[in-house]
C-alpha cells in the first residue's frame, strides 16, 4: 500500500539512523522494521502478567482531640508542630 504520512523530526532521525546502521536498508524497509518492532514491543508488555498491587494499612494510632473531618485544621495543626519541633532544634534561624 501506498500513502503519505508526515513524520515528526525525531522519527525521521530514528529511520535514518536505522538505514545507516549497515544494513543498506531503504527507507521504506525502515520504516516497516521500526513500525513491526514496536508493534511487537507493544504486545508483549500487554501480555506480561502483572503482580497485584497492594496497599499495606498500618494504625497510625487516633487523637481523640482532632476533628478528622477538617483535613485542613489537621494540616495547620502538623504544620505548627513542625515549625515548633525546627524551632526547638534552632533550625529556623537565618
């Protein structure tokens, strides 16, 4: 089949560096390698089982004091705890 494509300059690079790579490939025979060596590249990552992920939980423990409804109180209220912890140690100093 015949027809017309525009490539991006850094396909075009790679064709050419695959016609150079001493094969006395044409273009045409590049193109068709590269676009076959993908397609294979593309397949085999589909059919490689994956390993489930899973998330671990872990008890961080409750502080009957925190309303855990207001994810914004608990932020500032880690944030004060870090700048009092840094300022304890001196590392707020400039």
């Amino acid at each position: 089949m015949r027809t017309t494509i525009t490539l991006d300059d850094d396909v075009v690079t790679t064709v050419k560096e695959e016609m150079r790579s001493g094969d006395g490939k044409t273009f045409k025979e590049a193109v068709n390698e590269l676009i076959r060596l993908g397609r294979y590249h593309k397949t085999q990552i589909k059919s490689e089982p994956r390993k489930p992920f899973k998330v671990r939980s872990k008890n961080m423990g409750v502080y009957p004091h925190i309303n855990y409804d207001r994810t914004s109180d608990l932020l500032a209220m880690i944030d004060d705890e870090e700048f009092l912890r840094k300022s304890e140690k001196g590392g707020n100093k400039k």
